[in-house]
C-alpha cells in the first residue's frame, strides 16, 4: 500500500513539474526541471525508505530482487502496486488538467515518432539507448552506494537518499539536453511513468512503448552482470530479504511479511 500510494504522489507531483517547465519554455530554463527532480525525489526518499524501502519504480524492485535485497514474491507486489499508483496518479492529474494540456505534452513526456506529424520526435532505436544508458547511469551512481554497507553507514540515511536523488536528476539532465521535447521530455527512467498515459490516453504513446521496459530492463541485467565482479567486501549479500534502510544504517535485517525488521542472527 505505501509502494502505491508512494508512485501515485511522485508521479504526479513529477509530472506536473515536468510539464510546467516545458509549457514555459521560453521564461522557465529547463535545466531548471532536473534540479526539481532532485529536490521531489529526496524528500520522497527520506520519508519513504523507513517505510517500504522506498522503490518507487520497477527498475529499483527488479534489481533489488536481482540483488536479493527483496524476495521474488514481495518484487511482484511491488511492481503490481508501483503500476497501479502510477495508473492512479495520471488519473488525477489527467482529470484535473486542461486536456488541451494533456494531449499536448503526453500527460508527461512518453511518446515516440512525430507527434501528430507536427513536432519531430524520437525513434525507438534512440530512445531504447537513451533509455539504457540513463538507467545504467542512475543504477551505476545511485544503487552501487546503496547496497554498500560500510559505506552507507558512514554516510547516513540522508547522504545515501541525497546520492540516489542526484543520480536520476543527472541522468534526466543528461536526456533532457540531448532529446528534450514535448511528447518525450527526456528518458523515462522507470517503466511505470509511461504505462498510466499510455493507457488514459491511448493512440500513439503505445507505439514504442516496449522501449520504455526493455532498455531499463536490459541496464538492471547488464548492471547485475558488472556488479557482481565488483569487490565482494562491504557489499550487501544475498542471504536472505533486506532492508534498504537497514543497509544506509550499516547493519542488515529481514523483513516478515508485516514489514517488521528483524535482526539477522
């Protein structure tokens, strides 16, 4: 439930930002929207890691689950949840703006190809790299911290929510100022941002949207794959469900089914 209720609000609250800045355009500098990103993200990471572990997005849950970080079973329900909050938060936004708007900039930024053969648009072929590389980037810079133990427990809970946060506002950096446009406002870092205007809106935001799964997939296995020749030591293992704020606080615990932490023996 807090995973779903989670998704829902950072979706919205992102996407409201995400299309202020490019419906203004002219009087808002768009690099502006990656610091914005940075400020929305931390401040749901700190709340919300004490709580759930604070995923958010498919692609922390599948390679947490990769990780062993999380089981398979809490990883489905997680994606389940994730999905549908997302659903629920371009619901919300959708019904609440102008749908001029809306149609306009894709409720967010997920389309592909010319939109409405008027603004020039992104291929899929760019968008599955951009979407790779970007995952890559944030999984690469933010998650290597996370699951370090020593390391996190130097930093603090804070510190690592900060490094996670500046991660995805530099990969959105990265993507908004090569490919940034409406219709596709830079890459989309998680499968379940595009999966709620594809389907209230529909049409065109289908076409291509495997992109929006396969190239942030494709990061997690490609990451999994180099991190598991990273040094050993410090590193989280695989025995047993853990906790990501267990990891920032530098010692390991399991979670019950009631998400209660339990100290490993």
């Amino acid at each position: 439930m807090v995973e779903l209720i989670a998704t829902a609000a950072l979706m919205l609250t992102l996407t409201s930002c995400n299309m202020h800045v490019w419906s203004h355009t002219m009087s808002i500098p768009s690099f502006l929207f990656p610091f914005a990103v940075f400020i929305i993200v931390f401040l749901f990471l700190i709340v919300i890691v004490p709580l759930s572990g604070g995923h958010m997005n498919p692609i922390f849950t599948f390679i947490a689950a990769l990780k062993g970080v999380v089981t398979l079973s809490r990883a489905l329900l997680y994606v389940s949840a994730q999905c549908i909050g997302s659903i629920i938060g371009f619901f919300v936004l959708k019904s609440v703006m102008e749908p001029k708007l809306a149609d306009t900039y894709s409720l967010g930024g997920c389309a592909l190809g010319d939109l409405k053969g008027k603004i020039p648009g992104i291929k899929p072929q760019d968008a599955l790299l951009l979407e790779f590389s970007c995952t890559f980037l944030v999984l690469f810079l933010g998650l290597t911290l996370a699951f370090d133990k020593k390391r996190c427990k130097e930093l603090g809970l804070p510190m690592v929510c900060l490094v996670v946060a500046a991660s995805l506002a530099l990969a959105v950096f990265v993507s908004i100022t090569v490919t940034g446009r409406p219709g596709y406002a830079g890459a989309g870092l998680s499968p379940a941002r595009c999966l709620g205007p594809a389907l209230l809106l529909g049409g065109p935001l289908w076409n291509g949207h495997w992109v929006f799964w396969l190239g942030p997939f494709l990061a997690c296995i490609i990451y999994y794959s180099v991190s598991i020749n990273l040094p050993k030591k410090d590193l989280d293992g695989v025995d047993g469900e853990y906790d990501v704020l267990k990891l920032a606080l530098g010692s390991c615990g399991t979670i019950s089914n009631n998400v209660v932490i339990n100290d490993l023996p």
